[in-house]
C-alpha cells in the first residue's frame, strides 16, 4: 500500500496517511526487529564487561560465547521447529503445535529473560569455582566441588521455574503458549544440561586459562578431598630423575631401589 502513494498519478498537493491498528502492528514490528541485533550487541557487551571484572579474568566471559549462544540457539531453534515445523503436532496439544510461526513479540520478551537466567546459574557456580581455586584447590578439584556443592540448588531452583513457567502453556493463548514453552525448555536445558554438563567440560578443557591474567595459587595445590598434589615443576623433575636411575642401572645389567627422600 505505501509503495503506491509514489504513483505520480496521485496529487501531489494532498499528504496521505494510514491508520488503524493493523499499520501499527506493522510499524513496530519493522522498528522493532531493526533495533534487535543492537539490543542483542549490547547485552553481550554488558555481559562480558561485568563478568570480567567480576571474576578479573579475559577468558571465561570469551566461553560465554559457547556456554551462552549455543543453549540459546538449541532454545529458539526448538521453538521454531514446534511452532512453525510442527514437530510436536502429533501429541495432540494445542499448546505446542502449529505450522503459522511464532507471535513476532516472543523471541523478544524471552531472549533477555533466558540471558539472565542463564547468567544467574553460571554466576552461582563460577564464584564456587573461583572461591576454591583461591583457596588452594586444583582447577580440576574446584570445579568438581563447585559442581557437588551448587548442583542440588541449581536443580532445585530450575525444577521451580520450570513448574512456574509451564503454567503458561495451560493458557489459551498462542502467544503466552510460545513465551511458556521457550521459558520452559530454556530453564531445563540450562540446569540439566548446560550448567552440569556443558560448563563443567568448557572450564576443565581450559583449565589454567580460565583465570587469566588473574593471579592464582599455582604452589601447594589440593585435589577435592583436600589431600596435597606434587607441584608440576617437582613432579616433572621427580619423572625425570627416575628416568635417569633407571636407565643408569639398565647399563649396569640390573634394578636397584633407592632410598626413599633422600636423592630426591
């Protein structure tokens, strides 16, 4: 319709306008879905600058590009297969069904919602994993004690949200239907699969690189049951100096033991 008002058969000296309900959904849509991505750009930014100077470390808020943008991506696209693929059709429920794609108003209302409940988990369990390497614990040891301590909370509370938001799909509503079913799915993918599983691999793939710049213990180290692990500098020196006694006696045709912590 608005293309027509540049029809030079129109006169010129008229100004025209479209009203009703209808352009205004289209106006806001457009306005809205412009402005998205920078909304997107400046969560992010928001995230990283906070998360680093929360844990004074360049690299964990780096991972969040894997821990955070792929449950994110794994909520959405799931929501796009049942409400525009209609993949849970045949169920029989309303609630998740439908080949007409999603209200333009839900992925809206939910992204940020997800964002700060997924942030929420994650801050609760780094601040456990950074309280215990500080204390001395291996990279390995806090992240296992983080996760033993954190894990029957994280469960607990995104058992609730999960019974909270599901109420939503009860409703007759398409649109609060989608926005219940993304909230849903979106918690019980982050608490049982993201913050016990996916996190945990990241953060012990990376290990010392987590902390950096931050200085950290790197003497004296515990595992999780607190017992003390050898220093990797005294460790590789102990490997070595075993190596030459045993090949030393290998030249001379037999074993010898040597006196425990004297040589060494």
């Amino acid at each position: 319709i608005r293309d027509s008002f540049n029809d030079g058969r129109l006169p010129g000296e008229y100004k025209y306008y479209l009203a009703g309900a209808a352009i205004w959904v289209v106006d806001a849509t457009d306005v809205t879905f412009e402005l998205f991505p920078y909304i997107i750009l400046a969560t992010v930014l928001a995230i990283f600058t906070m998360i680093s100077l929360l844990m004074m470390s360049a690299f964990i808020p780096l991972r969040y590009a894997f821990t955070l943008v792929f449950p994110l991506s794994f909520i959405f696209g799931l929501a796009v297969m049942v409400y525009q693929d209609n993949k849970l059709g045949g169920l029989g429920w309303a609630a998740i069904s439908g080949d007409e794609g999603m209200y333009w108003l839900s992925p809206i209302i939910t992204f940020p919602i997800c964002t700060g409940l997924a942030l929420d988990y994650d801050i609760f369990l780094m601040c456990r994993v950074a309280e215990y390497r500080m204390e001395g614990f291996t990279d390995r040891a806090s992240i296992l004690k983080a996760v033993h301590e954190t894990g029957g909370i994280i469960t607990a509370a995104g058992v609730i949200m999960a019974i909270a938001f599901g109420g939503l799909l009860f409703s007759q509503t398409d649109t609060l239907n989608q926005i219940g079913w993304i909230l849903f799915s979106s918690v019980l993918f982050d608490t049982f699969v993201v913050r016990t599983i996916l996190v945990p691999a990241v953060l012990t793939i990376a290990g010392r690189r987590n902390w950096w710049p931050r200085r950290i213990p790197t003497v004296g180290l515990k595992d999780e049951f607190g017992n003390l692990v050898p220093d990797e500098g005294n460790e590789h020196r102990l490997i070595s100096v075993n190596t030459d006694l045993k090949m030393s006696d290998e030249g001379k045709g037999g074993y010898f033991s040597s006196p425990p912590n004297e040589d060494l």
